[in-house]
C-alpha cells in the first residue's frame, strides 16, 4: 500500500457459501471487475473481504459489495452486466488508467512465457490488461498481434474470457479474392495465416485445431460479426486500417460484457479503394480522449524483427515525408 492507501475488512451475514459465490463470480470475475473500475485491491476469504486502496475507493467498494450481496440474498443473479450497471447507476464508476510502473509484464502461454520488449510493449500489455478496448497502432514488426494474441491466449486459459475471436476485415493487398476457390470464409483463410502461427506457437497446433472445432477460437471475416454482440470473449481486430469508418463503428459496438478487445493496424499501408476513408485513421481523432480507451503508437524504433525491417520503415517515412506522399 502507498501512504495514501487504507485497508478495511468486510465481513458479510450470513456466511451463505452459494451467496458468496455468486458475489464473487466465477474466477472472481465480479471481484476482479470491482477492482478495475474503483480502482482497489480486493482478498476475499470465506466471507471476509479485505479492500485496500485511495480511501473513497475502499468506502465505495465496501457499499457496492454489501449493495451486491443483498441483491444477491434477494434472488437477483451477479454478473458482469448488473455489476456495471450498480457501478453506473452509484455513480461510483471511475475508468482505470493503465498503472505507469516499471515492474516488467511477463504473459503465461501454454507453451512458455511471452516478455514484452522495450518500453512501448510493456506499455501496450499493461493497457490490455486494463482497459477494455485497445489500439495497437504502428508499422509492421513491433509486436502489435503477436502480443495481443498471447494476451488472449493467457486470459483463455486463465478462464478469464470463455472464447477468442480473431477478426480481419476481407481486404486484398493487391490482389482479387474472387479469384480464390471457396466461400468467404475459405477466401480470406491466407490473409488469417499471421494469426494462426501465433496460435500454433503459443498452443500448440493440436490445442488449436480443438479449440476451433469446438468455436472456442473462432477466425473469422469482420462481415461475419454484424449482427452479434459479443459477451465474455476476446477479441482482436488485424489489419484494421482496412476497415472502413462505418465497419470500424460496427465492430467497437459487438464489443459487451466481460469482453477485451484489441484493435491493431498500420495506417501507412491501406489498400482499400481510392478515396475511402480508413475507420483506423478516422477512429483515432473520434476515440483519442476517451477514457477506458488505450491508445499505444509504435514507431520504427519498436521494430522487433530483422534490423533491416527497421530501416525500411524509417526510409518509406522519410520518404514519404520529403514529396508528400507522391509516387
């Protein structure tokens, strides 16, 4: 605890085991959303929390968890949803800002562990794990995908989220998908390649051709998400400066309780049609200063793959920048 933080200890009556389950949540999924949202530490035991943080916090969170459990002696059932609307009802609810400090993020895939390089990274995975919606916007090579894909794969097995979605908007990169045999789905599978190879290492491609059997990872076109919302998941949109504003808005909107999503792109490499807007670019001026939203910028100094791929990202800019993007 800092100098400012205090700590209380909450006992709850009676010492109902099923009640406080379903206080809890499962995986302590209401606890956890509590802690993110005021901004405390909560250690449940029985029927004995212990809240530490900022002293109005603690106060709000110890009303909100007393708030809770007699709704929950009332036959009213927790989860996500009627936890966030107490919070907005109470007027209690503050957005965690990712926590500035310099202990280094380590993610836990089945495989091994995945350490973020470099400041910007680290950065990045921590406004994953605290914001619900994420960008991950710079040039090829600096880790956006990768990264978020071993978020996900973490929060799956940790039981933190019951299924990930892995989305890209069917966009060809100089190239005619009718051409391609099969339905959509089938036609944009190359274009998914960078995302299963993710899996694959982090998993292991038996594990992933079981999860995607049983719709636990679903890969998908983002046309196939109109229409859904989507709880308790998480999910990825690549290549994002390939959508367009109104697909953008589209997507952000499927996004429900529960859920992370990830949204991650290069606005210098766009290949829709001449004279469409990017819902990237246009979504980063709408949604720049709103909070709960994380925004991570990489650069060409973030690149994490061949030395070369550094230089040829710092010489397009440069480029670029001299004739005003002009061929």
């Amino acid at each position: 605890m800092t100098a400012q933080d205090i700590q209380r200890v909450l006992t709850l009556e009676p010492n109902d085991p099923r009640l406080l389950a379903d206080l809890c949540g499962q995986h302590d999924a209401n606890l956890k959303m509590i802690e993110q949202r005021l901004l405390v530490r909560i250690a449940a035991r029985g029927n004995t929390f212990q809240i530490n943080g900022p002293s109005e916090s603690v106060d709000d969170a110890v009303q909100l968890i007393k708030h809770l459990y007699s709704d929950s002696q009332n036959g009213v059932v927790l989860n996500a949803e009627s936890v966030h609307l107490n919070l907005q009802k109470s007027g209690l609810e503050q957005i965690s800002h990712p926590v500035a400090d310099h202990v280094p993020v380590v993610i836990q895939t089945k495989k091994g562990s995945v350490k973020p390089r470099g400041e910007n990274q680290q950065r990045y995975v921590k406004s994953i794990q605290n914001c619900d919606i994420n960008f991950g916007i710079g040039p090829a090579g600096t880790g956006k995908t990768y990264l978020a894909v071993a978020c996900a794969v973490e929060a799956l097995i940790s039981n933190d989220v019951q299924r990930i979605l892995l989305v890209r908007p069917a966009v060809e990169a100089g190239e005619k998908l009718g051409f391609l045999p099969g339905d959509l789905a089938q036609k944009i599978d190359p274009y998914l390649r960078p995302l299963y190879d993710a899996l694959y290492e982090m998993l292991g491609m038996e594990t992933v051709t079981k999860l995607i059997e049983r719709n636990i990872i679903e890969i998908a076109p983002l046309a196939f998400m109109r229409g859904r919302t989507l709880n308790d998941s998480y999910i990825i949109l690549d290549e994002a400066q390939n959508t367009t504003r109104e697909q953008m808005k589209m997507f952000l909107t499927r996004i429900g309780f529960g859920s992370t999503a990830v949204i991650t792109g290069d606005a210098t490499q766009i290949d829709l049609p001449r004279g469409t807007p990017s819902g990237l670019v246009h979504v980063m001026k709408v949604l720049g200063d709103i909070d709960g939203i994380s925004m991570t910028h990489f650069a060409a100094k973030d690149v994490v793959r061949h030395p070369l791929v550094q230089r040829i990202v710092e010489a397009y800019a440069a480029f670029e920048a001299s004739t005003g993007g002009a061929q």
